[in-house]
C-alpha cells in the first residue's frame, strides 16, 4: 500500500493492518523517507513534490518494498496488488511494470 501524500501516517498503518485482519499480507510503504509525516496540507504539499522530482528515490523506496514483500514467506509473488490513494496512485502508476 502506498499512502496519500500525508505519508506513512497511523491512518495509512491502520488500513494495512485492517487488510491484515483479513488474511493478506499488507505492507504499507514510506515514501517520504525516515518516518516523515505531513500534519497539515502545507507541509503535504512540500513533502510530496519534492519526491516526485526525484524518480531515483521513488523507484529505489519502492522496488526494496517490493523485494522486502515477495521475500515473505506467505507472498505468492505472482499475485502481489497494489492499493494506493491519490498521491501513492501516482506513484504506483509510475512504477507500473518497471523492476529494473
């Protein structure tokens, strides 16, 4: 799961462990980096432009979530899916089919 452009805040947290609760296995990812967490939609719109512009770290962030997520011993790597809200939708559209 990649969160909105709040980051990996506890709603983010609580969603994953909601799809956990329901028997899948559920990562939610940190795009931002070192827990970095947006409070108010200043800060939001700071912290989200500033990783999009750089599609180094995008892509590094989120293909070690991948590699970290098919590696779990209850992951079909084969059926992995992605949910994503608006700011974590474009991310997952940009990392749509690359892995290398």
């Amino acid at each position: 799961m990649v969160p909105e452009w709040w980051g990996l805040n506890d709603y983010a947290r609580k969603r994953a462990r909601m799809l956990a609760e329901l028997g899948y296995t559920a990562w939610a990812i940190d795009m931002y980096g070192v827990g970095k967490v947006a409070t108010n939609p200043d800060e939001a719109s700071k912290l989200s432009p500033e990783v999009m512009k750089n599609f180094d770290v995008v892509k590094v962030r989120f293909l070690a979530a991948m590699d970290f997520l098919e590696r779990q011993p209850t992951v079909d790597p084969t059926r992995i899916v992605a949910i994503a809200y608006c700011f974590g939708g474009a991310v997952v559209l940009s990392m749509a089919g690359r892995r290398s």
